[in-house]
C-alpha cells in the first residue's frame, strides 16, 4: 500500500486517514465486528463471523483489488480490516489485545 502514512507497498492501494466528519472520534479506539468477507482466510477458521476485536487506528488501507479482503469493519464508514493474498495476511485491529478471538487468530497464524 502507499499512503498518507507510510506503507510497505506489499499490496496496491493507498492508506487514508479515518474520516473525522462522522460525529466519532479518530483515533478509533475499542472493540468492533469484523465482518469476514471471504470464508477460506485461513486466519478466520473457528472464528464466528461478526466477532468483535480490538482496534487503536487513525488510518485503514484502501487495497486496489477488493478480492484481497478478508474483513471489513464498519466505524463511520466500512473499510478493509484485514487483507490476505496466499501468504501474506495482515490485519488493522490488534489480535494480542484481542482476548480469546486475538488468541484463535494468531493460533491459526501459527499453525500455517
């Protein structure tokens, strides 16, 4: 991604800035759903779509090919929160301050 924030430009598309026009507050910070947009990511198996995580985030990536989201999320406006394309995943909340659905997510990082 390139951006207004500096990306490691692994995938195409740019970073924005959450919108500060929305009536909430930037950076966003708390637990939100992660509605699963794809179900074979293999970081989501055993994870119910819907399930809450955490985020601490003040942009979100805009990815160039919609077929690289696995998650979107809904604060203000939808926005990918988490992208897969075959080994490379990477998501926008935070799956250690997660509890017990950060702690399945990165079980099933490390059984890949």
């Amino acid at each position: 991604f390139g951006s207004q924030e500096l990306g490691l430009k692994i995938f195409e598309g740019p970073v924005q800035k959450l919108p500060g026009n929305t009536g909430l507050k930037v950076p966003q910070i708390g637990w939100n759903q992660v509605e699963q947009t794809t179900r074979d990511c293999p970081l989501f198996r055993d994870i119910p779509d819907g399930a809450y995580f955490y985020f601490v985030h003040s942009f979100h990536p805009v990815p160039k090919d919609p077929a690289i989201v696995a998650g979107k999320t809904h604060y203000g406006h939808e926005f990918a929160s988490a992208v897969w394309k075959e080994n490379v995943m990477a998501t926008q909340f935070h799956p250690e301050k997660s509890q017990r659905m950060g702690l399945k997510l990165l079980g099933n990082f490390l059984e890949l």
